[in-house]
C-alpha cells in the first residue's frame, strides 16, 4: 500500500536526502500509475481489435486495416515491454536499489529519474553504453 507521505504538488529535488521516504514513495506513485494507464490502453485496444471483425471487400480498405492493425500490435509489444522496465523499477524500489545506477553505484540525478523513472543508468553511464553501441553497430 502507498504511504500519503507526499501531496500532488510535490517534486522531489537535490535539496533534500537521496531516495527519502517522499522520494520512494513518489516514485512508487508515478510508476504504478504509467503502468495502469498502460494496462488500461492495452485492455482498451484489445476490446477494439476484437470488435473490429470488418470484412472490407476494398483490397485498399482491407490493406489499410491490416497495416493499422500491425502498428497497433507493435506499439502494445512496445509498451508490454515498457511495463516488464516498470515492474522492474517496483522491484528495486521495494529492495533498496532505485535511483541508482547499475554500473557506477552512484546515485542517478533526480532529474534524470522524474523524467524516466525506468533509468538503470546514470547519464554519463548512458552516454558511455550508446557510445560502445554506436561504436559496435558500425564496425
């Protein structure tokens, strides 16, 4: 259960102790709720995929609702594998290790995590990882 330690205005900041109660529970907060209006749109396309049972006797027509129908099952795949990062994230939150990067130990910038709350890496560490991917990819 999330604690009301935090009010809808609050925003974690530098100022205050890294990964505090507010924080964890903020975090909590912002992750449960991208993942449930993930399920939801999931549940939601689903609903709409199977109720779109249209025989279009247009070639055209038929094309272009099966091209529809493949985006929409690429983004969901997408966004499955955006809720396997999210419940991730719950999990190092309940163990003690989010917010911190995974190959420096240190601390990654609050910033950084308010705007991607799934972040593993620190930004210098993210930078270094796309740079040896860049590097890889063409040689």
């Amino acid at each position: 259960m999330i604690a009301n330690l935090i009010d809808n205005d609050y925003r974690p900041s530098d100022g205050e102790p890294f990964m505090n109660e507010r924080q964890r529970d903020y975090f909590k907060r912002k992750l449960v709720k991208w993942r449930d209006d993930l399920l939801r749109e999931s549940r939601d396309t689903l609903a709409a995929l199977q109720s779109e049972n249209e025989n279009h006797p247009d070639l055209a027509d038929r094309a272009s609702s099966e091209t529809d129908r493949a985006i929409e099952l690429r983004a969901r795949d997408r966004q499955r594998k955006l809720i396997s990062k999210i419940e991730a994230a719950l999990g190092r939150l309940e163990d003690g290790s989010y917010g911190y990067c995974e190959e420096t130990g240190e601390a990654i910038a609050v910033k950084r995590l308010d705007a991607r709350p799934i972040a593993t890496l620190s930004v210098e560490a993210q930078e270094r990882h796309e740079r040896r991917e860049r590097v890889y990819r063409d040689a």
